[in-house]
C-alpha cells in the first residue's frame, strides 16, 4: 500500500509538473501575458451590495434573482462583460431572519445553463440549488425553505457540474446575512456603516477589458483583487467597531488577512454561526468558500489609514508549489481603510460571550466515515473517485450523529465543504483546532498530510432520490471531479 502510494505520488509530482508547464508556460510566456491588462482602474470607494430584504407575500418573504450579462469598466476606455445576479457583476446581500419561510425566484437570463446553491444553508436536499438543480436559460427555478441556521454570513453561486469555476469568475456570487430577531447582543448591524460585507475575489484581465480565466486545472489564481467587484478599493470606516463579513470568493486562493499596521482585531464568527467569545487575532487564514466575521476597532483613529491585506508569503507550504504564484510570496494589498468620525450611536464595548454552542459529543456519534482526498495523473479524487452524478456515494440515515475523517494525501491543501449541515471540529491532526475555529463550519481547509475530523448532525430533511454534495472548494478542482454525493435517508 504505503509503495503504490510513493510510485503514485512521484508519478503524479512529474506528470504534474510537465502538465503544469504546458499549461502556465503558454500563458506566462505566449500570448496571454502580452495581452494582459497592466493598468486598471482601483482605489475606487468600496462598493456595497444592494440589501434585498424581499417582498412578504401571506406570511412568507419573496426574493427575486435574475442571472444576467452585464458589464463593469475595469480597464480604462474599455468594457468588460461580466456576470451577476440582479446587476452586473456579484448580487445583492439578501437579508433573511432565523425563521423565516422564505421563497427564491432565481431567473437564468445567461444564454446557457446553471444552478444557484445557497451555500452553507440547512435545507432540504432538493432545495439545495447544487448539480442537480439545473436551470435552464430563460427558466425560472424556485426554491422554497425555512431558515434553521445560526445568525450568520452565508453567500450563493452557481454549482453546475464541470462550470461553477467559470461561472463564479465571471461575476455569479452574493451574500445572505441571517439574523436571529432573539439576539439582544450588541454588535455593529448598521449594513454598510459600521457592519460591511467583503467578498474577495481575484482576477485576470486582458487589455481589452475581458475577463480572462485561463482554467489552469490546478486553480486559477488573478493578479488584481477585488472586493465585491472594484479593484483594491478604499473604505471610509467611522472611527469605531466595525464589524467585517468576510467571505473568500476566490476559485482558488488562500488569504492570509491582517492589518498593514500588525493591529488585532476580533474574530467574532465562522461559516455558520457565533464564537462562543470573541478571538483576539492579528492574522486569519481563509480557504476559498470560507467566511468570517470580524470586529476592527478605529475608535479615536480619525483621519488615519490602514489596509486590509494578505500576508501570504507567511502561509508558506499551505501554498503548494502547484499553485504558489508570484504574489503569493508577498503581501497583497486588499482594501485601503480611512478613518472618518464616527456615527452618532457607535458599538463602545466588545462583548464577553457571544453564543452557546451545542457542543455534539464524541460519544453521540453512530458512524464514522473516511475520506481520502487524492491527487493523481492530475485528476482530483474523494476515496480514490471522481465524481460521478449519477453515483450515491454516502447514505446516513436521519438524524444521525457522524464523525467525519478527512485525510489530504495529496500534495496541496484542499478545503472541504459539505452541503446542508453546520459541522464542529473535532481535531486536526489529533490535536484540538485553533480558538478561532471552534464554531460552526461548512468549509475546512484540510492541509497537506493532515487529518481533520469533524463531527455534525444530518438533521430534518431525508431524501432517497436527491443527493447533497461534499467536494473540495477550489472550484478548478470541484469541476474536476474531486466532490461526491451523500443521500440522507
Ligand atoms: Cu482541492
């Protein structure tokens, strides 16, 4: 076993390293370069999604989405075509409460088919939006559900098979901000004053202003960074708490995030709900697909500057040596922050707790389940398979309590995410997770040689005919297969 695994490995590392060169040496040294984009337009004030609080139409909140072509100026004089939801590029933030029947309206006006999954919801399976849930151009796909998660930052984006990478690089992605009416903790709320949504992205442009996504199979990384859709643009932030809702949109690129000045700052929440208590941090790694929420104090920072940016050279081998592009070995610039004054009524105080976590025991679990994650020939494996649409991986059974064991034996880090339900980290390579993990997760960066456990509740919604996906969040790897389905029955 342990032989075949070395041979494979090697094997894999030279053919890797051969397909890498054929397909980054045509596009650093060829045309590609040539015709890329060296000026852009940045700087520009940080633009913040539309709010979209829906319609109540007999007792229900309706929301309307359309997928749409649009077009944004990136590069001077130039128009680039881009993809969004409701506009031309990203989609409006839409604002739910923890209870609330909700009902989708996602209309495909894109010329050619997709999906929209509601990425970290718990929810029938049918509702998901994933591969399954096809909408057909000129279709309207409806999805009906009720909110059962945490407070917390979610985002949705198209999922259909083999086309989600070029289908989010292209503009399709937003957040949901859930909200719990119960919560009487005072935390920044003041949508895009002092509680501001930050979707990170990175793009390739070309001279002519077009998007240009080389599909480089290992994950495509950009050379310019954008937050919800401008080019490292400036906040005007009130000198107080300022809570961040983070959200790692990239197909591929792991952040480093902290501050140009080394300050702390807090994290608050994960993928899916609350901290039990504030972690006081001066960095945070985010994997593509994660989120979290963060409080930055600026209070008595009148008319001073920071930014927001990835100390990346610091993640070292988290980068493999696959995907490490130049600006990984540098600080990237993400967000320029001025400090003006602050609002009339600001956040003061960071608050002590924050949220009961359920803790699910060790104890509770009926089942464990293993998973490889394999990189071969250049193909992305789970338990040595691609993904197959019509191929039941995994059946739990309803309201069940499962372990799950993801070991990486692959020379990249991985970030796994399964649909449907909020898990907890047990351990990662037998040792409890840092502070700032210990809440509800849909996403967990599964680094290389690691084993990471995690435990979850597959509640509610049984299934027999429609699967929910489990797959590795670099969406170059997603497509190519490295994702399998469970059924909850
Ligand atoms: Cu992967």
């Amino acid at each position: 076993m342990t032989n075949t695994y070395h041979i494979s490995r090697r094997k894999f590392l030279v053919l890797s390293a051969v397909s890498g060169l054929s397909l980054w040496g045509c596009k650093t040294l060829g045309l590609d370069k040539n015709s890329r984009a060296s000026n852009v337009i940045h700087s520009q004030p940080l633009p913040i999604p539309k709010l979209l609080t829906g319609k109540e139409i007999n007792g229900q909140r309706v929301y309307d989405l359309t997928m749409q072509q649009g077009s944004m100026v990136f590069v001077p004089g130039k128009k680039t075509m881009t993809w969004g939801y409701n506009g031309n590029i990203l989609g409006p933030t839409m604002l739910m409460n923890k209870g609330d029947d909700v009902v989708i309206n996602v209309t495909n006006k894109l010329g050619e088919p997709t999906t929209t999954h509601w990425h970290g919801l718990h929810l029938p399976a049918v509702m998901d939006g994933g591969p399954h849930q096809r909408i057909e151009n000129g279709d309207t796909w409806q999805a009906r559900f009720t909110i059962m998660n945490e407070a917390a930052t979610f985002w949705y984006h198209p999922h259909l098979m083999g086309k989600t990478a070029e289908h989010v690089y292209h503009g399709l992605a937003g957040l949901f901000i859930v909200k719990d009416p119960q919560s009487k903790l005072a935390l920044p709320d003041q949508y895009g004053i002092d509680d501001i949504p930050l979707i990170i992205q990175d793009k390739i442009f070309n001279a002519d202003g077009s998007i240009n996504y080389p599909g480089t199979r290992m994950g495509v990384k950009g050379d310019h960074f954008l937050v919800n859709g401008a080019i490292t643009p400036i906040f005007n932030a009130p000198a107080q708490f300022v809570r961040f809702r983070i959200l790692n949109g990239s197909n591929a690129r792991i952040y480093n995030f902290g501050f140009s000045d080394n300050r702390e700052f807090y994290q608050i929440g994960t993928d899916g709900g609350l901290l039990e208590k504030p972690v006081p941090l001066t960095r945070l790694i985010l994997s593509t697909g994660e989120r979290a929420e963060i409080l930055v104090d600026f209070k008595g920072q009148e008319n001073s500057h920071v930014r927001l940016v990835s100390y990346s050279k610091e993640l070292g081998k988290i980068n493999s040596m696959f995907t490490r592009d130049a600006l990984d070995k540098t600080t990237i610039d993400i967000l320029t922050i001025n400090v003006n004054s602050s609002t009339s009524n600001p956040i003061i105080a960071l608050p002590g707790t924050l949220a009961t976590i359920n803790r699910l025991n060790e104890s509770q679990a009926v089942k464990t389940r293993s998973f490889r994650l394999n990189m071969f020939l250049a193909s992305f494996l789970i338990n040595g398979k691609k993904m197959d649409m019509d191929r039941i991986d995994q059946t739990i059974n309803l309201n069940d309590i499962e372990i799950w064991k993801i070991k990486n034996n692959s020379s990249m880090a991985h970030p796994f995410h399964v649909h449907d339900i909020q898990f907890l980290i047990l351990t990662r390579n037998g040792s409890l997770p840092p502070e700032n993990e210990r809440g509800w997760k849909d996403v967990v960066l599964v680094k290389q040689n690691e084993t990471v456990r995690f435990i979850a509740h597959f509640g509610e919604f049984a299934d027999p005919d429609t699967p929910y996906m489990f797959h590795c969040h670099i969406l170059e790897h997603e497509d190519a297969g490295m994702m399998g389905q469970f059924v909850v029955v």
